[in-house]
C-alpha cells in the first residue's frame, strides 16, 4: 500500500517540509545543495558572458573606444576569473553534488552541513569579487594576477585587493568540497561497489577532488603572499627589496595547471556516462579510461612551467617542460580513441544530450592539437600571448568543458526536476551553439599567429585583423543567442514539460533507478552491486525492464537534520575578509576581532549540535 | 549522540572523520610545503639584515621543539586513558599536553618580540617577511590546536568524553601529530640549516 510521503513525515525522522528562502538557508540535503550551485553557476556564467560580449564589441573594428583601456583590463580579468571560478567549477560542483552520492547508492555525502557550508562561502566569494564593480574598482591584472603589476604600487586600488581575497574565499569552498567528496567516494560506496566498478563520472570526479586538495593549498600561500604585501608592506614580490616576480608565477601556475585538469576532467567524465547510454553499450576500455585519468592528474603537476616558455628559464627547464607536455597528450589520446570505440558499432541514439557529447569530441580534439602545437617551446615563442592562446583554450574550456557540462545538463535534467526538456529547442541550441562557438573562435587560430596580441583594448587598422575579429564578434552574439534558446527551453518546459520517468535514455548507473525527482532519501534501501553499469546489470536480471518505482514513505530512514550553522559559518568567512580590507579604519582590528568571533562561534555551534534527529 | 555510531561500516572501515582529518592533513601538508619552499628560496637574498645567525637563539627555540615533541607523547598517553576510560590518566596528560602548547606558543611570542626589538620586522627584509609568515601561519595552527584540546579538555571534564566517543579526541590528536611534525620539518630547515 502505497503511502504518501506527508503522512509520515513527523514521526519518521523526514523533516516536514520547510518552505520558502528558509528551506534553502538551512538545507544539508546534496541534491537542493547541487541545484543552489548549478543555478548560481548559471547566473555568473551569464554574467561572464556578457563581460565577454562587452569585449568583443570593442574589438569589433580597429581603434574602436567603446569602452576605456582601463575597463578593457577589468573585462578581461573578469570575464576569465568568472568563467573558471563562477561558472566552470560550480557547474561541475552541481552534479557532484547531485550525483555522486545517487551513482555510488549512497544518502547523502560524508559531511552534509560542511557541503552547505562549501556552497556559502562560494556564493560569497562570487558576490565579494562582482561587488568590486559597485566600487569601478574589479579585478583588472589578468586572471592570473602576475607580479609585480599586482603590487600595490603598479596597482594602486582596491581591484587586486577584491581579486586575491576574492580567490582566497573561493578556495576555502574548494577545499571544504574536496575533502567531503574524497571522503564520500572512498567511504560510502553502497555493498558490492568496488572503486573499480564506479562510474566514471565518479572516478573522474574523485580525481579532481585529489587534484583540488593538492594545489589549492599553493595559490592559498601565492594568494596570502600577495595579500601581505599589499597590506603590510613586505617584499615578496617586490623586485627593490630583493623579491623575484617569477616565484609569483612559478607558485601560480604550479596551481594553475592542475586547475585546468580540474576544469576538464568532470567533463570527461559525463562524456563518460553519456556515450554508453546513448550507443546501447557499455565504455570502451574502462580501465584504460581510470588509469588515464589518474595519469593525466599526476602529470598534471610535471608541466607548469610551459606557461613560463618566455620567460628565459634556459633551454633545459624549456625542454624538460615541452617533453612532459607532450607527454601528457598520450593519455588524453587515450581517452579520445576509447571514447571513438565506445560509439563504434553501438545503436546510436541522436537526442539533445549526444548530439553536445559528440561535439565535445571534435572541438575538444581541436583543442588538443593547438595545445600540442603549444607545447614545443620555440613554437611557443610566436604563439604566446597572441589569440593563438585564446583560441586553444576556449576550444578546450568552451568546446571541452562547456559542451560536456551542457550535455549533461540535458541528460540529468529529467531526474533533477521531474520533467523532459524540449528536444526540438535542444538541438537548435546546440546548432546555434556550435557554429557561434566555431565563428567566434576559430579565427583566432589565425589572428593570433598573425600576431594578434592578447589582453590589449585595440588594434590599429591596416594589420589585417578587421574582418576576422568582426567575424568573431558576429559569432559571439550567435553564441549568446543560443543561451537564449536554452533559457527558453528551461522556462518553457518548467511549465509544459512532458513528465519525466524514473529512466527515460535506459541508463546503466543507480541514478535512474529512483523516481525522478528523487525523494529526500534517495533510495528506500541501499542497493548491492554485482558489477559495472550496475542499473543495465539489474535490468538484465529481470528481463530487460525494471518497474517505474513508486514513491515511499521512506520511514525508519535517518536523515541529516537541517541547519543554519553552515551559513553563519560562511558569512563569519566573507566577513574576516571585507574586515581586512577595512584593517587601516578606525576600529579596523575590532571588525576582524568581531568577524573571527562570529567564525569561531559559528563553529562550535555546529559542532555541537545534533546532526541526526 | 555520534553520528558515527549510528551509520553503517564504511567502504575503507575507516570512520569519516578520521579519513577526512587525514584527508586535510595531507592538504594542509601542501601548504606547508609551499610556505617552506618560499622560505628555502629567499634564504641568502636578503639585501639588509638582520641576518638569521645574528639574531636566532637556538637554546630557546630547541627548548620549545623539545616541549612540542614531548606534547605528541601526552596526547598519545592522554588518548590511551581515553580510550580505556581513564579519566585521571585521559585529563592528566592532555592537560600537560595543552600546557605544552601553551609554552611553545609562549616561546614564540617571546621570539618574535625579541627579533622586533633587534629590528627584524616583515618588511626589513625577506628574511623578516618569510621566517614571520612561516612560522606565523605554524603558530596560528599550533594556536587552533590548543584551543580544540582545550575544547576536548572540558568536554572531558564534563563526562562527555567516553570511551565510545574517544574518535574525537582521537582526531584533535592527530591535528596535533601534525602540527608537530610540521615544526619538526620547520625547526631543521630554518633554524639549523644555516
């Protein structure tokens, strides 16, 4: 007898529905927690977006003044720290969040009240750094924040301040989810779930989660360095009181390469889950496919320095770093061939999510070869700091990560809110999306080995730079115009959208097993797991189908009660910081004093409190 | 009522916290390494002094190291009592062990007043500028360090630390292992090394 899940609600340790805005403040469940990070992602990536769009305007026609020189720099910084801070990396968080625990059959993550927290502080950061706009003082020394244009003598106000406290709040959210995740995918696996029969969204995503915890605590120090100088006055990175601006970048990229293996490795993985379901068969090469992965992250911390090629590091440090670069493309080659073998001979099932995983391929490919062409240090002398750069990385940032983040919003969007996207405005997305990303971005290949320089405001007419970069521009807007399409999809299927089953591609892994949405527990009993793909495993015991599973009352299941520590925890964050920048004001050491105490208490609350009813 | 008695064996056996306690660690390992490199690599580069041989006291700072290697004995003893529900034995040596920890921040607040005075601030040179930050950011982490055994301490008191309920204690102790081990490479490095 089926039951309603309302009947039960008080007596059974499922909480009575909290409503409103206070639902959400205290929320511990994963999965409300992953659509709070993929909505605030979705905003920021628009935000990104328009920064880009502002940008392109300017280049549109030669010596164009449509914005200043000095917000030009600001545009930029913006535009990259956004992309890779606000919007990449909480959109990959979304379906960790979301998802890790449903593919490994677990509750909830190990640490739900420190995965609210994470979320807090990141929309925190995300708010402290855009505020920087409020003040026409944002972010305007590059994402990458090279010394010593950082130092408060070449960068007099406030922007590098809002830049690096900026960042150091987001890492501290990073940090926090690196730990609850690690520690989620190692222990709370349901029975039977080998780590070598996980998903492969989760084997990639656990390795990010190594990646985050070994190079976070790097620009952390690089980050708290730049700080103290700004602040106090000291010399690390001051060249007339004995400070070496390269430490800067050698601590920096030290961090920033494995960053970007952060930025892609989730999206490998959802290409990893997207592929099989959609081609009838299971991914080829599944071990090759983990060991890669691993391979691809330890490597990842052997090339730094091939962002350094102009930097006179001498011929051995230059060779050594070309050698391991292009080394680091074998197991990336790997992936790509295993993908190619996973499609090969399958029923291939063209709906809106192939069609994006399919276009991951070809344009992360792309992307692939232009770095490769990057990683021989002579080459690397013409190519760098030319839209050559640019081209490269948003062929494996946009067309790599974007693409496969998009893809699996449509193949997860079913199980997240209950209902089907359209598949008709989904592929006019994705048409619109690939010719105005190849438009925008193709001909920077071309600009840029023409000598087209990255980061300036303007170019002179006569270099022959005009018609591409109005081509470019051109296509920038038709890859805007396709978000708008996506928008209107989401609004329009919110209200009209066909209802979604528990398991509308046939899925192999446990997320389709569970009604969609998903109740608050997940799944009525933890499942055991006999093999990979553990769901087409399942079905093939019971003769192919499974039954659409009902909703439960769920008593008797013990869940995370709700709370409010994690925010005040993470407000106590944001303060310390707003307070720092404030430290010269008249009771500038009491605000932290305040900010420090509120942290402090925030925490001995939560850690005295009950965390099960 | 701990959570992790309630919840079904984890997939490693290892309780969460104490996985995720090691999990930062190994972080937090990260961080270190990067402050110690940054000191490593300015050492020698300073333009003014003073310089780290005229002004460190060696018998001081050795004294300190040998109280905080000591204070990783008695929290071990003190987690021993824990455990087999020891309370003189549990509260007896954690609190040497606090009042170790009391002591070596005392020696470093001693330090860094006195390398003021001789008029090594953070901005006189990298010397300044590093060795503060270095062992600054150790000290604040010897700091938290103190205040959570404190906070173990009068939970303790309190009979709210039995022994099923030792994990706790057990993962504030191995914070402080590392907080250790972290002056055990600092202490070489910077002072010895010269």
């Amino acid at each position: 007898m089926a039951t309603s899940v309302l009947d039960h609600a008080g007596a059974a340790g499922i909480h009575p529905e909290r409503t409103g805005l206070w639902a959400w403040i205290t929320t511990v469940d994963h999965k409300k927690v992953g659509i709070l990070y993929g909505a605030s992602a979705f905003v920021f990536f628009l935000i990104g977006g328009l920064e880009a769009l502002v940008i392109r305007w300017q280049l549109m026609k030669p010596d164009n003044n449509f914005v200043s020189a000095e917000f030009y720099n600001q545009l930029f910084t913006m535009h990259g720290t956004t992309m890779i801070f606000l919007a990449v990396m909480p959109l990959s968080a979304m379906f960790f969040n979301f998802f890790i625990p449903l593919l490994i059959g677990a509750r909830d993550v190990a640490f739900p009240r420190l995965n609210a927290f994470s979320y807090w502080v990141f929309l925190a950061g995300a708010l402290f750094l855009n505020s920087s706009f409020l003040f026409n003082a944002a972010p305007n020394g590059g994402w990458f924040g090279y010394a010593n244009l950082s130092s408060k003598q070449y960068s007099p106000g406030l922007n590098m301040d809002f830049w690096a406290m900026g960042l150091q709040i987001l890492g501290i959210a990073s940090l926090a989810a690196g730990v609850n995740f690690f520690v989620t995918v190692l222990n709370m696996r349901a029975p039977g779930m080998k780590l070598i029969r996980m998903p492969m969204f989760v084997w990639m995503s656990f390795i990010t989660q190594l990646l985050v915890l070994l190079s976070f605590p790097i620009i952390t120090v690089a980050l708290i360095l730049l700080m103290i100088d700004r602040l106090f006055g000291t010399n690390f990175f001051v060249p007339l009181g004995g400070g070496d601006t390269m430490l800067w970048q050698h601590l920096f990229w030290v961090f920033g390469h494995p960053e970007v293996y952060i930025l892609i490795l989730p999206a490998f993985g959802i290409i990893s889950e997207i592929l099989p379901v959609f081609s009838r068969k299971p991914l080829f090469g599944y071990t090759a496919m983990v060991f890669s992965g691993c391979f691809i992250a330890f490597l990842g911390f052997g090339v730094w320095s091939h962002h350094m090629f102009s930097t006179g590091m001498g011929p051995i440090a230059d060779s050594v770093f070309s050698l391991a670069t292009m080394l680091i493309a074998i197991p990336t080659g790997v992936k790509v061939f295993n993908w190619l073998g996973t499609t090969w001979g399958g029923s291939i099932q063209m709906k809106t999510p192939m069609y994006f995983a399919l276009g991951f391929i070809a344009m992360f490919i792309m992307g692939g070869l232009s770095g490769v062409m990057h990683s021989s240090a002579p080459a690397d002398l013409q190519q760098t700091d030319t839209y050559f750069v640019v081209a490269h990385f948003h062929y494996v940032l946009f067309g790599g990560s974007i693409f496969a983040l998009t893809a699996g919003a449509y193949y997860w969007w079913p199980k997240m809110f209950g209902h089907m996207l359209d598949e008709g405005l989904g592929k006019v997305h994705f048409w619109l999306m690939l010719i105005g990303f190849n438009l925008t971005f193709f001909p920077m290949h071309i600009v840029g080995l023409e000598g087209m320089p990255r980061r300036v405001y303007t170019y002179p007419a006569g270099l022959g730079f005009e018609s591409l970069n109005r081509l470019e521009t051109i296509g920038a807007l038709i890859l805007g115009f396709s978000f708008l399409v996506f928008i209107v999809n989401v609004l329009k299927s919110s209200r009209s959208g066909v209802a979604a089953p528990a398991d509308p591609w046939n899925g192999a892994t446990l997320e389709w097993a569970i009604p969609s949405p998903p109740q608050e527990f997940n799944f009525p009993s933890i499942p055991t797991v006999h093999g990979r793909d553990a769901l087409w495993e399942a079905k093939r015991a019971h003769g192919g189908k499974l039954p659409e599973p009902v909703r439960v009352s769920g008593a008797g299941i013990h869940l995370p009660n709700p709370s409010y520590w994690p925010f005040l925890a993470a407000l106590g964050v944001v303060l310390i910081f707003i307070a720092l920048m404030h430290h010269e004001a008249k009771y500038g050491l009491l605000y932290i004093a305040a900010a420090v105490a509120l942290l402090f208490f925030s925490i001995f609350n939560w850690v005295f409190e009950p965390a099960e009813g | 009522m701990d959570a992790q008695t309630l919840h079904p064996a984890t997939s490693t056996g290892i309780p969460n916290r104490k996985l995720a306690i090691w999990t930062f660690i190994g972080s937090e390992c990260l961080f270190f390494a990067s402050l110690i490199s940054v000191y490593v690599v300015y050492r020698g580069k300073s333009l003014v002094g003073p310089y780290p041989s005229e002004i460190f006291e060696i018998p001081l700072v050795t004294a300190g190291t040998a109280l905080l290697l000591f204070s990783s004995l008695f929290v071990v003893l003190a987690l021993n009592g824990c455990e087999q529900g020891n309370r003189k034995k549990f509260l007896g040596w954690l609190a040497m062990t606090i009042l170790c920890g009391f002591f070596f921040i005392g020696m470093q607040v001693y330090e860094f007043t006195h390398f003021y005075h001789e008029g090594l601030t953070m901005q006189k040179n990298l010397f300044g500028a590093s060795f503060f930050t270095l062992t600054g950011f150790h000290g604040t982490h010897v700091a938290i360090g103190v205040i959570w055994l404190l906070t173990v301490f009068f939970e303790g008191v309190r009979g709210r630390v039995p022994p099923a309920k030792a994990l706790n204690f057990e993962i504030a102790a191995l914070y402080w292992h590392f907080v250790d081990v972290v002056w055990i490479v600092i202490f070489p490095v910077v002072y010895l090394m010269n």
